[in-house]
C-alpha cells in the first residue's frame, strides 16, 4: 500500500465507522417500526406476514447500506474528492490498484507520484475532513432519529402483551390460522326466557361473527371483538324459542348448535272436589282454588286431580307442617286429602328435572267447621212440680240439629230426701226420621220407681246426632216430686 493509501485510509476510516454505525441505528430503527406494525396488526396473519418481511427487508437493506458506506470512504472516493479543482488522476492514479503496472511506469516514478499525492493529501485533510465532517453528522443524525422513532413505536405497541404473542411466534400464528372456529354454549336446555354463555374461540383472529337465528328464521349476524388470546364470551338471550348458533371469521366457521327451549312447567286442569261425609246427606261440590275462604263441614274429603306440563317428581298439599302428599304418574296429580284444620293450603309440585313452575302457587283457603252437638229442650213439662197421681208424666222434646237426629231418650234417676242417688234409667223414644228438627211426644212412667215422701225424681232429655262419631245433646235437669208431698 502506497504512502498515499494510508494517509487517505487514516482520513476516512473514523468517519466510515460513524456512518456505518448511522446505517445500523437507521435498520435498526426501520426494523422496529416494522416490528411495531405487526404489533399493532397481531394476531392476524396478515399483518404479522406483512411485519416480518418488512423486518427481513429493514435487516438486507441495513446490509446493502453497510457496504455503500465502506465504499463511500474508501481511498478512490477520498481521492477524487481531493483532486476537485486540481489535476485529475494525480491521486487516484496513485492509489488505483493498477498503479506502476501500465507501460512507460516504473518503481521510481510510483515513489515520486506517491510522495506528491501523498503532499495532497495532508494539505487537502483539513479542509476534506470538515466536509466528510458534517456528512458524517448528519448520517448519524439520522440514523439515530430512525432508531428513536422506532424504539417509540416499538415500546408503544406493548411488546409484552398477550396479542405481542402472535407476533413474536408467527408459525403458531399461522397455524392457528388453519385452525378450526370452537363455538360452546353452557347449556343445551333453557327455559322460556333464559339465556345462554356462548365461549367462542377463533386462533389467529381479532374479530368473529356469531351468527342466530329462530326456527324457520333467516341468520342475523352479531360481530363480536376477540381478546388477545382468540377468545370471547357473549351472552345470548333472553330466548323465546329454539335457537340455532354458528360462528364464523373469515374462510372458518364452526359447526351449527341447538339450544332447545323447554315447556314451561305449569299446573293444567286442576280440578278440585269436596266429598262430604256420608252422614250430612250432600252431594259431592267442586271448589275453587284462590278466591274467599271456603267453610268446609269437619271429615270433608277433597279431592284433587289435574295435569302438569312437564313430568313431575312430588306433589302435596301443605299448610305450615303439614304435608299432604298426593300421587303423581308421569304428568298427572291424583289424591284426596281431609283438610284437619283451618288455614290456607298450598299445591306444592315438584318437576322432575327440578325446573321451578310458572304462575302463582294454587290456594285453597277452608275453614273447617267442626259439628255441633244436638240442642235440646223440654217445653213441657217446663218448671218443676209434682208427678201426676198416676206416676205417668207426660213430655215434649224439642230438638235440633244441623244433620240429623238418629237418637233420643229420656234419662231419669231417683234421689231420696237423705241424697242418696239410684241408678239412672234410660228410656228410648222414637226418632226415625225426624230429620234435624224434632218435637217429640213421650211418657215417663215412674209407677215402679218406689218413690218415698222428700224423694225426688231427676229427668234430662238426651239427644245424638249422625256423626260417625256422634255428638251428644242434652236438656236441663228437671225435678220430680211424688204426688204425696201435696
């Protein structure tokens, strides 16, 4: 290498190197915007394909630039730039790789030509490094703002988030791409107003269309916005009736799910009988649930049956504690119970699937009305007196009550002056069908009662209605005295 050579390599290498390092921060800064941009269109593929090759280029052309640069300071460079003004070739011939090779050169020629160039060039460097100076400056100056914007962009774009993932991994990105759109829905069965959680998932994508629609109804679409991770959960509902769901986003789409609207569970045809006991004479009556307080005679047997829309698991009527379980098959209720006490009664039904019942729960409201017993009295005769002389005392019973009379009898025992008491004589007196008012006729013969002077004769009249198990009526207590006490 010539004298020469060196003073121009000397001249030119610190600025080679500065603008060699302008071109890396320039690539470097190009290759983060770049990186920025598929952040910003990550997770899809497009736009992390198109951010890679933008980094694949930024890298070739920071290569290509590289080169240029060690050529633009190289020795020939330098020396043209020295020889402006002067003689051309003076310089350059001196550092041309083909110097002292061309006819009529010589070793000692080369020296002298080499020690004149070589005069230039230490008398041109000042002037020559001011201008290599300020081009350097402003090389660096730009690569350094290239390298600024892109780190910008580059952090502003959140490097480190979820949806960076598609960016930094694209051949899992791409193969989410040609992965399949997952649509599930939290359940397959709803109630007539409910709502579904539908989960959709779509790899590699930022937007997904769910697609609705009714039986016999044309698609409506819904586009819906996804996550960094390709995943969004949207509630659907309130629903009517059947719906269909499918997903799709782009060329993917997943497969058509139903969800099935169940019958809404509900009492039908319930009818309600009140079955009197046998000894009250009536005819069975239907009654109505909710409404006013119905007065039910005591023993009344209520009959139920009716019809559910949906299959049933229990069913019982219930007041407090009180539980009166009836039977069910299938959909049907079926059952009598005897309402003990008064109160609201409540139908309780349960489904089988545990699917609560639609509507107010039925009500029956019953007072029950216990049966009372017979009322008796003896108008004749009405006072106490004395017994006839002929000891036959005549009576007239007058009795009542709300269903029927079906016995009647005289009881009478004798008590002497000294209080003893004696045995109490029941005497029957006809009844047969008298119905629930009576005047009854009678006679007490007290011949063969050995009443003595200062005894008394004690009588009440005894009623007993037709209850199964019957209730009793009784009169006042009359008074006797034998006819001697006249």
């Amino acid at each position: 290498m010539t004298e020469t050579g060196r003073r121009l390599r000397r001249l030119g290498a610190p600025h080679a190197r500065a603008r060699a390092l302008a071109v890396a921060l320039g690539g470097l800064g190009a290759a983060l915007a770049a990186a920025a941009l598929g952040l910003a269109l990550a997770p899809a593929v497009s736009g992390v394909t198109l951010a890679w090759a933008l980094v694949v280029a930024s890298a070739a052309g920071a290569i290509w630039a590289l080169r240029w640069t060690r050529r633009a300071a190289a020795a020939p460079v330098l020396a043209r730039l020295i020889e402006r003004g002067g003689r051309g070739g003076s310089i350059v011939g001196v550092v041309s790789p083909t110097a002292a090779k061309g006819a009529g050169s010589s070793p000692a020629l080369l020296l002298a030509a080499d020690t004149r160039a070589a005069a230039a060039v230490s008398l041109a460097a000042p002037s020559v490094s001011g201008v290599l100076r300020r081009a350097t400056y402003r090389h660096v100056a730009a690569g350094a703002g290239v390298a600024l914007m892109g780190g910008l962009l580059f952090f502003a774009g959140s490097p480190a988030s979820g949806r960076a993932a598609a960016f930094w991994h694209p051949l899992r990105t791409w193969r989410d791409a040609r992965a399949p759109v997952r649509l599930v829905v939290d359940r397959r069965t709803v109630r007539r107003g409910g709502s579904v959680t539908a989960t959709i998932t779509v790899p590699g994508a930022t937007r997904v269309t769910l697609w609705t629609r009714g039986p016999g109804e044309a698609w409506r679409a819904r586009l819906l916005s996804l996550d960094a991770d390709g995943h969004v959960v949207h509630h659907v509902g309130p629903i009517e009736s059947d719906l269909y769901l499918k997903a799709a986003s782009g060329g993917r789409s997943s497969g058509e799910i139903k969800v099935d609207v169940a019958l809404p569970a509900f009492l039908a045809d319930l009818g309600l009988t009140a079955r009197f006991p046998s000894y009250l004479g009536r005819s069975d009556e239907p009654l109505l649930v909710g409404g006013d307080v119905i007065p039910l005679p005591a023993g009344t047997t209520v009959l139920t049956s009716g019809t559910a829309s949906v299959p049933l698991a229990g069913a019982a009527w219930t007041l407090a504690a009180r539980v009166e379980p009836l039977r069910v098959t299938g959909t049907r209720i079926e059952g009598r119970f005897i309402p003990t006490v008064s109160g609201t009664w409540r139908l309780e039904a349960r489904s089988s699937d545990g699917s609560p019942f639609e509507g107010a729960t039925p009500e029956l409201q019953v007072l029950i009305v216990p049966d009372s017993a017979p009322v008796v009295t003896v108008p004749v005769p009405g006072r106490d007196t004395t017994l006839p002389i002929s000891l036959h005392q005549q009576l007239v019973a007058d009795v009542r009550d709300d269903h029927g009379i079906s016995r009647l009898s005289v009881v009478s025992w004798r008590v002497s002056r000294t209080g003893r008491i004696g045995e109490a004589v029941r005497e029957s007196l006809d009844v047969t069908g008298v119905g629930d008012r009576a005047i009854v006729q009678g006679r007490l013969d007290a011949e063969h009662r050995g009443l003595l002077p200062g005894d008394t004769l004690r009588l009440y009249v005894e009623a007993l209605d037709n209850a199964p198990t019957p209730h009793v009526g009784r009169s006042s207590v009359h008074r006797r005295g034998p006819p001697h006490r006249q």
